[in-house]
C-alpha cells in the first residue's frame, strides 16, 4: 500500500537527491531485477536499491539520485500524487485552524539534528512555510511540525525524513549479522597460521596486532545501525522470524549443515597494500541449489526488507576476517590515546608474500549452528562478541 511518494531536491549537506516514499512494513521493494539482453547480453541499468530505515514503527525507503543544485530550494519538495496514508502521516486539527504532526524520534537524532543541521532545518521551515520544533536534550517528547495545511506538513515531514537517512548513513556501525566460527580446530588452525606469517622476514607493515581475536572469528554477513529500543526489538524480531521461516525448513531439508574455510584473499586487487585480509568459506558438499553464497545474501535480504540494514549489499563477500588495519595498535601508546589513533590514516601492509605461501591455507571446518546479531563494540564472557540476540541454526 503505497502511501507517499516525494521527490526531494538535496539537502545542504547530503550531496544527492532523495526519492523517497513511505511504505508500510509489509510492502516490497518496488526496485526492478536486472535483466540481459538476450541477443547481446549486456546488463540493463537498474536504480539502486534504496536506503531502508524505520522510524517510529514506519518503514521508509529513500533513493539516492544524482545531485544536480546545491542547498535547499522550494522546487525540491513536491508529492507526486496528492494522497497520504493517515498511517504514515498522522494530522492533528488545532483550535486555531493550524495543523500539526509529530515524529517519535531517538534523542541521538534529535542531537545531530539540533547541533548539526539547523541550518537545513530552518530553510526547510522557510520553504515549506512550516514551524519545526526538536525536542531538548534529554527530553521525552516528538519532534513536531506545524503549518498552514496538510502538504505543508507533509513535505517538512518527507525533508526531516531525509536528513535522518544521511545521519544513519553516516554513522559508524554498531551491531553486525555474524555466523561465529570459534570451535577449536578454527581456533587452533588460526594461530598456527599467524605465527607462521609472522615468522616471515620480508613483510612490511605487519605486526601482532592487526590479527583478530581468536576467540572472534566469525563469518560477517552484514551490518546495522541500531539506535534505540524499538529498532532492536525489531532486529531480534526479525532474527527470531527468521529462523522460524527460513532456517528451520532449510535445515529439516538438509539435515545439519557444516562450514569449510580454505584459502585467503584480500578486500582489495593490490597485495602490496591491504587493509583486510580474510579467510574463505564454503559449505561442504555445497550444490548450486544450497550454498553458502545464497544463504547469507537471503539473510542480509531478510533484514534489509525489514529496514534494519545501514546499506544494501546485492552480493555479500563471505569472509572470515584474519588480519585488519583498523587493529593496529602502537604498543608504546598511552591507552588514553588510543581512541584518537582509532581515526588516524590507516596503514596498509604488504600481502604479496602470505598471499604466494598461504594462499590455500586450511583452516578446517566447524557447525553450521548459530547466528547472531553482534554487538561491536562489547564482548562476553567468553571473548567473542556480545549478541543482541542468537539464534540456533
């Protein structure tokens, strides 16, 4: 039940134009399959899929498009069909003739908003001809708007909408979908590699610290920006859904499944300057009907058309993370320190040798059994990182 469809001119500080429309969380991606040419087979060019969030147990999609004016002018905003769903746009009738409507919002929102894009907030008054008042810091309260009539409202209403996608967008992530790998023959096979790749004498810019964790490894599927309550709600929801729809039949089917993981690539083509280097994964006696490819890109899609991923990912990268830049840590650093060495120019390492040696390095196999959503910037007890939640498989 499409209810809103907007086509929104840049904001000042996006650097694209937004088409976007609300959708109701039943609804699919209104997105085309690519297609081919039977005669000359080149792929068609396809929009992209949208950026998918939700706000205030709404769904929204919003599509980037190439950005043709800069700042915020009234031709920016207009509806392409005159109706909104009172569900996703609710009104509410003052003694006075205005209208107003309010927008539930987590306070890190309200934060970005209010420090740090006012300026597009009050053009976006200007030009809608609306009042936008931003709940305090630390206040319980919604966002609101108020104006003269309903498509004023609604226009305020799609902009604030897509200044909080560019905030999302821009936030680091916090939780990620991860199938944990750690059994001991993993675990076991792991340090044995890096310590021989640590034993070699000619490669540059490697050290004990960029290797993770070997209570850590994993497999990441994807990740996601979670702010508050209900959003998480949401993902372990979905995760629960998931396993009750997807992963439960898959596993009556086919009976327990079992992960290998052999040889090594990097992120990148350029050996001589990595940043990720990782470990690759297959399930064993996979079939083109059954792969892990295709579970983890029906995983990612689960939760992208739940709105719960930070950015759409058509073909994920199966990959268990060995050795990452962003771990080095200069052993003489003052721990005080650290967070500010977390943003400094990441320094590459040089690969062409672990690549020549270990390219197909075994690491062994482990249980097809869990999958969690992780948080990452905490772990538990017993060193991998804590879930939001888990599933068995």
């Amino acid at each position: 039940m499409l209810s809103v469809m907007v086509l929104f001119n840049s904001l000042k500080n996006s650097g694209y134009r937004l088409l976007l429309y609300a959708m109701t969380k039943q609804e699919s991606s209104l997105i085309g399959k690519k297609s081919i040419h039977n005669a000359s087979f080149e792929k068609t060019k396809v929009a992209p899929k949208p950026i998918r969030f939700w706000i205030d147990g709404k769904c929204f999609n919003i599509y980037p498009m190439k950005k043709r004016t800069k700042g915020y002018d009234k031709t920016g905003v207009h509806f392409l069909n005159d109706t909104c769903n009172q569900n996703d746009v609710v009104f509410i009738t003052k003694d006075n003739g205005m209208i107003t409507s309010s927008l539930r919002l987590p306070s890190f929102y309200c934060k970005k908003l209010k420090f740090q894009m006012m300026n597009d907030i009050e053009n976006m008054m200007e030009e809608t001809n609306t009042h936008i008042s931003i709940p305090k810091i630390g206040e319980i309260d919604k966002l609101k708007i108020l104006g003269d009539n309903k498509q004023q409202i609604k226009n305020a209403f799609q902009g604030i909408l897509s200044l909080i996608s560019d905030i999302r967008n821009e936030t680091r992530p916090l939780q990620f979908l991860s199938i944990p790998l750690c059994n001991e023959e993993i675990k076991s096979n792991f340090m044995e590699f890096k310590k021989k790749v640590l034993q070699e004498k000619d490669i540059k810019g490697i050290d004990e610290t960029l290797f993770i964790s070997p209570l850590k490894l994993h497999l990441t599927v994807t990740v996601m920006v979670l702010i508050d309550h209900g959003e998480k709600q949401e993902a372990i929801k979905t995760l629960q859904d998931y396993q009750k729809n997807v992963l439960k039949p898959l596993m009556e089917k086919n009976g327990p499944l079992k992960i290998q993981v052999t040889g090594i690539e990097c992120m990148n083509n350029k050996y001589e300057k990595v940043h990720v280097l990782y470990a690759k994964a297959k399930i064993i006696n996979e079939t083109v009907a059954l792969n892990l490819q295709n579970v983890v890109n029906g995983l990612s899609d689960y939760f992208y058309e739940r709105g719960l991923l930070k950015q759409y990912q058509e073909n994920i990268t199966v990959h268990m993370t060995l050795m990452n830049t962003k771990y080095r840590e200069d052993s003489k650093m003052h721990p005080n320190s650290r967070r500010k060495h977390r943003f400094a120019k990441r320094i590459p390492f040089d690969a062409r040798t672990i690549m020549k040696k270990y390219k197909d390095f075994d690491f062994g196999t482990c249980d097809f059994n869990r999958i969690h959503i992780s948080i990452m910037s905490s772990v538990d007890k017993t060193g991998f990182y804590e879930p939001l939640a888990t599933i068995e498989a």
